[in-house]
C-alpha cells in the first residue's frame, strides 16, 4: 500500500520504513480520549486554554496522518456531558475550538476527502458551536475518505439510556418487536450506527480509565495507553500505538487458529 499523501518525506514515513509498521493492518477505526492539556499548560506556567489551543493542533496532525495511512475512522473524545462543571472561561473556550479549527481546516479537510461527523448531543452546545459543526457536517457530507468524527457534549452512560427509551417507544408503536431484540439491534440504536465498532483506543496524560466514553462500544476494542500529555502526542506516538495494535492477538473471547489443537 502506498501512503495516500506525500505532500513532504516525513520523520513518520521513516519511522513507517525503520520500524516496520505493517501499512496492510492499519485498525479502521481509532477512538481516542485527548487528555493532559491542563497539565502540559502548568508545565509551562501558562493557562490551561493554552493547552486546549495546542491540543487543537494535535487534532489537526493527527487527523493528518490518520488519513495518510488509511484509517477509516477517527473518533475524537473533544468534549464529555461531565466537562460543563469546568470553570465557565475554560467551558466557553472549549466551545469556540470547533469553530476555530474549522476556519483553519476545512479547506484541507475537503481536499482530503475528509467527512466531519459528530456523536453527542448537540442540541446542548451554544449556537455559535452548533453552526460551525453543522456547517462542516454538511459541507463534508458527500466525502468519502477519512471520518473524523468529534464525540462533543458526549456521555456513553446517557447515550445507552436514550438508545433503550427510543427502542421502548418503538416496541410499544409496534415498529420493533421486543423477543427479536439482539445486541446488533442495540448497535443500531446508539449514536455510533453507521460506524464500525473502534479496533483501537488511545488515551493519552498517563490516565488508565473510560471517563464515559464509548462503555459499549469498546466491548472489544484494543486499548493502548501512553504518558504522553495531549499537545506532546504527535505523529511518532501515533504510530506507536498502531504498532502496539499489530502485535495484539485479537481473540474476541475465542480461540485463534493454530491454539484450537
Ligand atoms: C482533557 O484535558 C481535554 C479536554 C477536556 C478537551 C480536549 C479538546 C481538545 C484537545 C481540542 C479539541 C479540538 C477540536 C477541534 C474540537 P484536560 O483539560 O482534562 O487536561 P488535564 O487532565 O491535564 O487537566
């Protein structure tokens, strides 16, 4: 497989030829939870917004590459139901990041191919929020390339809840019947339907928990987790985690070929 852009030789294509990261099994669906922003700005003495505004560029490198070696899938964890009791200045700054990163990149985001989608609720974001996203959800709509996806004011514990109210109110329409309700229905019910479930999940800051993202979804996902503060995360580390991913052995609670006998 050839990489899909080589708009310049980068130390990630080299490190693509030195350390054999096999370009044929690349997970189609990488989900990750962006954390240490704060962190990396106390480092530095700075504001934790400055933190956000370099994940933000993260963002940016890392939908990039994704799409340069094919993934199919980019699920972004860029805001939970649990972040509205941050303190309002940091709320509403992570609110205009849509916004800004849109302005920016979505010039490229449509020379690329790429299709914006979003998990969450958005009736729950400020209108200025809302229109930026629905704006590139719409201008994206027909690509057929990379989805980076931005799961924003997103909760995987309220997402399950819905899905079963709304499979409720269609088994007592008559539209679904309740003995042919299988886990696939449920699939078909949460916000991630036309999605494939996530191979692998990245989070990054040191932190080894779900923080209410994806409960479901990530039943049987790969998960790889690094120090790596957010900002500091880049291509290298990318790949990294994609290496780690090829070297699992995915089981899915069965057993591989050649263990059977
Ligand atoms: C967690 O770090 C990060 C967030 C709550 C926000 C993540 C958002 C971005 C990386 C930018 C999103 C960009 C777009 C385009 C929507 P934290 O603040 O909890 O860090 P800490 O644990 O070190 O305090």
């Amino acid at each position: 497989m050839v990489l899909k852009n080589f708009f310049n030789k980068t130390k990630y294509e080299k490190k693509i030829a030195e350390e054999s990261v096999n370009l044929e099994v690349i997970p189609s669906h990488i989900a990750i939870i962006m954390d240490g922003n704060g962190r990396w700005a106390k480092k530095r003495a700075m504001p934790r917004i400055a933190g956000h505004h370099e994940g933000m560029k993260t963002v940016r490198k890392i939908a990039r590459v994704a799409d340069d070696l094919g993934v199919k899938v980019l699920t972004l964890y860029a805001f939970s139901t649990e972040n509205w009791k941050r303190p309002k200045s940091e709320v509403e700054f992570l609110m205009s990041l849509p916004e800004k990163f849109l302005n920016d990149f979505l010039p490229e985001i449509m020379e690329r191919n790429i299709r914006v989608q979003m998990i969450g609720e958005k009736e729950g974001l400020p209108e200025h929020t809302k229109k930026a996203l629905n704006k590139a959800l719409e201008k994206t709509k027909n690509n057929t390339g990379l989805i980076l996806n931005f799961a924003m004011n997103y909760g995987s514990r309220a997402e399950i809840v819905n899905a079963i109210k709304k499979m409720m109110i269609d088994v007592q329409e008559g539209t679904l019947n309740f003995d042919s309700i299988t886990e696939e229905t449920m699939n078909q019910y949460l916000m991630t339907s036309h999605l494939p479930e996530p191979d692998l999940l990245i989070r990054t800051s040191g932190e080894v928990r779900l923080s209410n993202f994806m409960l479901w979804q990530l039943a049987y996902t790969e998960f790889w987790f690094t120090d790596t503060l957010w900002p500091d995360f880049n291509e290298e580390t990318f790949l990294e985690a994609i290496q780690a991913y090829q070297k699992r052995n995915r089981r899915y609670g069965g057993l591989k070929g050649e263990e059977i006998n």
